[in-house]
C-alpha cells in the first residue's frame, strides 16, 4: 500500500490541489497530514480521501472548526494532537513537531516503524534504531521551488520525495 504524506499546507490551495492529484497518480490510498492546515477549508479539499490528520502550532486558532469539518466529512479519520495507527502491517506515528515530547516519544520508543512530522519545512529521510523519521517538507512555504510532499510503500519501504519547482 502507498501512503501519502503531506504538512504545513498552510491554505496554499494551489499546492495542495497539485500535491493532491501527485499522490492519486501515485497510487497512494491513505494519506497523513503532519499539521499547519490552517482552516476548515483545507480539510474539505480532502474529501473522498482516507486521511488522518494531526494540529500543528498554526491551528490552534480554528481547533473547534478544524475538529469539526473532519468528524463531518466520510472517510476521515478525524484531526487530533498525535496519530497512531498500523498500515499494512507498519506501525505508524504522527505529530507536527513542534511540540517535543511526543515526538522524542515516537522516534526513540522503538515502537513505531515509521514517525511523520512536519513543522520544520525541510524534507527529512532518516532511520533512527528501527524507526524511519520522515519529514514531507512544506506546501505552504514561501520558499518557491522548494515545496513538496512523499509518498511511502508500505511494501518495500521506498519513500519517494515529490517536488514542484514552479
């Protein structure tokens, strides 16, 4: 199985709608959202997707309306401070990483073969023990050209980086 990753979209519709229709044309069917969503309306363009999604430090804003729009729409799996679930057979853990300790938690538990975040814009692939750390990079940045999303095979372990330069 393939899964989408995905953080600090921070209302860029435009990047979001083009990481969006990457992820479908790579096969990915659930995705994870490492937070820095914003608004309510970034979770509608999710709709029809198998999608979880974590707050970052960005959402505390709209935290009751973020909440809300996703216990609202089928197929979400709801919004909350931390993810973790197992995906085919990989135990999965997700936050946004601005908070530390869950994330020291999930990275050196042991307990997890694959930890999400995001916060830092900056595309992170490493392992630490048995547990891959993955950072998607950012669609919401102001960094033109450097924005971007992942995709992880759940089968063989590849994870691949998707950018867009324009």
């Amino acid at each position: 199985m393939k899964i989408g990753i995905l953080a600090d979209t921070h209302n860029n519709i435009d990047n979001t709608r083009w990481a969006l229709d990457q992820l479908q044309a790579a096969g990915a069917e659930r995705l994870l959202h490492c937070g820095d969503l914003t608004t309510p309306q970034m979770i509608e363009m999710f709709r029809g997707w198998d999608v979880a999604f974590v707050f970052g430090n960005m959402d505390t804003h709209n935290r009751d309306k973020l909440k809300a729009t996703a216990a609202s729409m089928d197929g979400m799996r709801g919004i909350s401070q931390t993810y973790t679930d197992v995906i085919d057979g990989v135990r999965v853990a997700m936050c946004h990483g601005h908070e530390v300790e869950p994330f020291r938690e999930f990275t050196q538990s042991g307990d997890y073969d694959l930890v999400c975040y995001g916060h830092t814009h900056t595309r992170e692939d490493r392992q630490e023990g048995r547990t891959r750390i993955v950072n998607p990079g950012a669609l919401g940045s102001r960094q033109v050209g450097n924005w971007s999303c992942a995709v992880f095979d759940t089968q063989t372990g590849e994870l691949r980086f998707i950018l867009r330069s324009e």
